[in-house]
C-alpha cells in the first residue's frame, strides 16, 4: 500500500473529516453535515473551512402540497441529471406535523432507486426546535452540499407555512408542484406562491383535470406582466411515475438558471443567501447570550421585576441589550 | 350631555386609545391590535403604557388537525364562559398555507353565534412575514387583549408546525383536540403534542373509532408517569355540534388552572412568556440593524467580500456585532 497516494483516512479531526469529504468520502460528508444539524460547538469552524469551497452549486427548491407527488418528481429529476453526469443531493426539508400529511422525513423508499451510487446523497432535516433553527441549518447543510462538490442540490419542502417559505426563498430556481386536487389558482396566490415560484409543474398529468389546472394558471400568469427582460413563468406537465415531462423540466430549469446569470439576479440571489445566513448567525448568538443573560443574578432581579410589572419587556430589552 | 362622565372620544392619540380601549371601547381595541400586527412605529409605547394592566388573563391554547372541528369547539367554550359572565377574546393563528387545510383565517361564520355580544372579541392573525414574527405578534395582541379586561383568551391555531407550537408555548393551559380519522397516538407522539398538550379532547365522539382513539390516549398517558403532584392529562370526549362534553372541557381547565396556581407553574411560565417576549424584541431589532447595516458603504464592502468567498458568514458576522 502506497501511502503517498492513499493517506489514512482520519475522521475524529475537524482537518480529517474535512480532506475527506472534499475527497468523496460520504461518511465524512454525514458526519460534517450531523454536526451542523447538532449546532455542533465547531459548527462555525466547519462553514469557515468550507465556505472557500462553496459557490458552484445549482440551487433547486421543490415545493408543493402533500399528495402531488413531489418525492417522485424529485428522485426522476435527480436521474435526469444523474443522465447528465451531474451529481447531485436531495435534502428533504419537513418542518411541519403528521397531521399535516407532509411525511417525508423518514420516507427511504426513494433511497432504492439511487442505491450504491455514490454520486446522489440523501438527507432529510426536520425539528421542533427554536424558531429559524430549522432554515438556519438548512442553510448550512447546503453550504456543506455544495463544498463538497455537488452540481446539484434539491431542497423538497411540504406545504408552505412560514419555514418553508424561509427555506424556499434559499434556492436560485423554484418549482411548484400542483395537481388537480390541490385545490385552484386563487389558493396558490393565496399560499404566497405566485411571487416564489418560477416555474409550475402540474404532476399527474394523465387526470382529467389536469388541463383545466394548466388553463387556470396561464390565466393567472397573464394577470402579472413580467418586468422587461423578465422571467416569464412556464407552466409545464409531468407525470412523474411514468417518467414523462421530467427531461423538459430540467430542461426548463437549466434556461432558468441561464437567466439567472445572464440578468445578474443569481449574485443578487447569492447576496440574498448570505444576509440572511448572517443574520441567523447573530439570531443564534443572540438566543443564546438572552438564555445566559436571564440565568445570572441581575437577570434573575430583572424577571422578577417584570413579573411584578414594574419593568415592561421593552425596557427589559434595552436593559439587556446596554441599549436605549 | 354631562361632560365629566362622558369624555370626548379620541381616537387619534395613543393616550385617547388606550383610555378608551381600558373602558372597554372596541374600535379602539381593534386599532391597537391592529397596530401590534402591522408593527407601528409607537408599537413599544403600546406596550409600555398597557404592560402594568396584564398579567389577569387565563390563556388557553387550543390546536389539533384541520377537520377536528376546533372553530365550533372553541366558539362552544366561549358561550360556556359567557355563560358564566366571563369576557372572552379569541384569537385564530394560522401560519400555515390553504395546502395544509387550515384555513381558519376569514372566517366569519364563527362571529354570527357571538354577534352584538360586546364580551366576545374575535381576531384573526396570519402573516407570511419574516420569521419569528407571527408568534411574536400574537404574545403581544396577547398582551394588549390581557390589558383590555378580557378574562379568557383563547388561542387557537391549526396543525402543529414550528410557528404553531411556538404560540403554544405562550398559553398556560393547552387543549389538544383530536378526531379518530386524525390518525394514531403514534402520529400524536411524532408531532411532539405530547410534551405540550395538558388536556387532550377527541371531539366527534359519536363516530365509532373514538371510542378506539380514547382507549389509545389513555394507555399512550400511562406509558409517562407524571411527577409527583404534578398533572395527570385527563382525555375528554365532546360532540362540538351537538354542545356535548364542552361544559366539562371548561371544568377541567379550570382544574388545570387551578393546579397551575396552587404549583407555582403559572408563575414560571408567565416567567417562559416574558423571556420569550424580552428575547423577540431583541431579534426583531437585531433584523432591523442588520438590514440596515448592509446597506452602508461598509456593509456592502463585506458583501462584496462575502460573495467573492475572502470573508466568511460566521467572520462577517463577528465584524457586524463588533464582537470576536
């Protein structure tokens, strides 16, 4: 064994797991990516090691109701690319309850299809913890993806409350996924949908309604004229389970993410990106000294004088803060 | 028209609000919250001069899936505590898209049972705003209904995504309801309702399977044993419809209640309300600097070195906070 060629693999070091993940090695890709899942006390370590790196990927959120198919859609768009030699990772972002009917975390039937190719990763993301925690590490695990070479990451969210929004608004292109059931097109304007989404798909396109659905959004579609040199949102069919209209849509998003470059909106998207990843930074911070703050004696008096409505949580604050 | 006992209204001061809203007065009750929600710029004046009249309020959260006919369950428990001369507000939290079926925003239908009845006061609240929001505004609509006199406010929200246990976690007492075809304990466990319910209600109990869901919670319940001297979660049955069952929901909040007070644990998490509140006003300033430190010349000088990789996010971030 020649160890100038194969160095031993050392996966306890932050520089180790590092080498080897930029390597391909997938273990240490799981592993950097639990760890910023855990908010891992080296977390910032690991994005600043990584964030030189980052940069290359094509960022493409998914989104649509419980029911439309997305998890089909995802995987056959993966194999299109897959066709293409792009590698490529899904995260499957779920924020919101069983009750909901968004159950894809934990949903590993879609592993099969991509079994032992080392070119395709999977991971889901989910939690009930504090709040922006979930879009914050979504952020990070896609910094990680993305130093680590992949050519395409797929963010799948289910439904879109208020994290998946935050989590959607990450991504450079995003695909709306409907069917007939979901409900019309006043919904979708009503969901938010119409100002994030740039491009439609209407999946299960063999049901008789299908057609109706694509009418409805045209008609929306028209109602908003796109600024000049703007993007004009297609509306296009699949039927994900027979592999049909999945070529055209990656075809459609390739031309939206030459767009993107052309018109400069994809730095503007970048910068967009990171602001926020920023300010989560100092959310997180801030969540953090707020929690020890209210542990010390004087932060002890202070809650027991704004429990005793002497102090209101505005002073508080700026007591806190050192700030008027 | 005698003068000293009847004062000009004026609605157009913060100072003629607030005295008109502390007598009981509606529409300016209504512009407060409506203040609150649209975050004015005299917001933290708001609630600095209502602060020292909160804190009288019973607050009860009331969530469980789209279908479990929580509206007509909650508008039931508003007669029951009319009934007993108590002054109710209600206030319905959806963050969530037409997708996930919850749509309790707009509508209307629940106000006909309480129209004219100047004791009952029912405001919706949703926004697809920045992160953190939703649940901030409703701690403080929360605040400014406590400070207007209302005895019960009841919270209710669909579904348990992020944002929706956030405002949970603000009630003292929370009602979990349920229906058989909102799927197993298993699915109640999942969703981390669990930890946060206090009461749990299978409503529609005179469909046959809610016998099954009864028997289901209840050995899911005895699978935690409770502290000592801590609260026993009872299961209750109702039919919304038919006023079924909904006297004795009353009843054991009020026991809850009660157990609250006599254990110290509404001191406490009045404590978790206001330590949430301190640390939201802290965010939503924090966003604020932080978006308008970006747009200096320096701040966009360190976007520029963000998107060319020389600076990193978690760098970026200490320089912004002055901090190491």
């Amino acid at each position: 064994m020649n160890s100038s060629t194969t160095p031993a693999l050392d996966l306890t070091s932050l520089d180790g797991l590092v080498s080897a993940m930029r390597a391909g090695h997938r273990l240490a890709l799981s592993r950097l990516i639990s760890k910023v899942e855990n908010r891992s006390s080296d977390l910032s370590e690991i994005i600043m090691r990584l964030y030189p790196f980052t940069g290359g990927a094509q960022l493409i959120g998914i989104t649509g109701p419980p029911g439309a198919g997305k998890s089909t859609l995802v995987d056959r768009l993966a194999a299109a690319y897959r066709a293409q030699g792009k590698r490529v990772a899904i995260v499957a972002v779920d924020p919101s309850s069983p009750f909901t009917g968004g159950a894809i975390l934990g949903d590993r039937i879609r592993m099969q299809a991509h079994y032992g190719d080392p070119n395709v990763f999977i991971r889901s993301l989910g939690t009930r913890g504090k709040h922006g925690g979930l879009s914050h590490s979504t952020k990070e695990v896609v910094m990680v993806l993305d130093a680590a070479g992949f050519d395409v990451i797929l963010v799948e969210t289910a439904g879109v409350g208020q994290t998946e929004l935050e989590v959607l608004r990450l991504a450079q292109t995003v695909v709306v996924v409907l069917v007939p059931e979901s409900g019309d097109s006043i919904q979708v304007m009503k969901a938010g949908l119409m100002e994030i989404a740039d491009l439609f798909v209407v999946n299960k396109s063999d049901r008789p309604e299908s057609d109706k659905l694509v009418r409805e959004l045209h008609t929306m579609l028209s109602l908003v004229m796109p600024e000049e040199g703007g993007w004009h949102q297609p509306v296009l069919k699949t039927e994900a389970v027979r592999d049909q209209g999945v070529k055209e849509l990656s075809e459609s998003i390739d031309e939206h993410q030459a767009h993107l470059t052309r018109t400069g909106v994809r730095t503007q998207k970048t910068a967009e990106f990171l602001k926020s990843e920023v300010l989560d930074i100092l959310t997180e911070k801030l969540n953090q000294s707020v929690l020890l703050a209210f542990q010390t004696t004087s932060g002890r008096e202070l809650l027991s004088d704004l429990l005793a409505r002497k102090v209101n949580p505005y002073q508080a604050a700026s007591l806190l803060s050192g700030q008027p």
